[in-house]
C-alpha cells in the first residue's frame, strides 16, 4: 500500500509537470489574446472569429514544436517514479 507521504509527493510531482508542459500553450494564448484584444481595442472591430484563429494557430504552432519536450516529460516521469510505484518499489 502507497503510504501517504509518497502519494502526495507524487502527485505535488505530478502537478507540477503538469504546469511546465502547459505553461508553452497558455503563454501563446495569453499574448495572442492580449495583442488582439488590443487590436480590436483601437480599431472597433469585434469580430469573434479575429480572437478564436489566432490563438488556435499559435497553440497547434507551440504544440507542434515543444511535443518533444512534452513526451520526453512525461516519459520520464511515469519511468522514474510511477512504474516503480505500480511495481511496488
């Protein structure tokens, strides 16, 4: 049985890789909403679709270019801590 110590370490482990794999995505879409918002500030112009493309781009572009960093993440985190919690270890 996982005692209580190693389970919430493991999920604090877990949260936390969680938050560096999204931080990437969301920063994109924080700045791309910002800038449009702005963009539609000064120029009247409130089109839904000028904030919805935009953002969706740049987060499949920032996904696209940090999937490696991502994967490698996760693999490690799941060989390093995770498989030797379901082993027993």
């Amino acid at each position: 049985m996982v005692q209580e110590a190693v389970f919430f370490d493991t999920m604090r482990q877990a949260l936390w890789i969680a938050v560096t794999i999204s931080a990437p995505m969301l920063g994109v879409a924080l700045i791309a909403g910002v800038a449009i918002g702005l963009f539609q500030a000064l120029t009247s112009v409130q089109e839904m679709t000028l904030t919805f493309v935009p953002k969706v781009g740049g987060m499949l572009i920032v996904f696209w270019v940090s999937m490696s960093f991502m994967s490698s993440t996760l693999v490690d985190f799941f060989q390093s801590h995770l498989l030797r919690l379901i082993a027993g270890g």
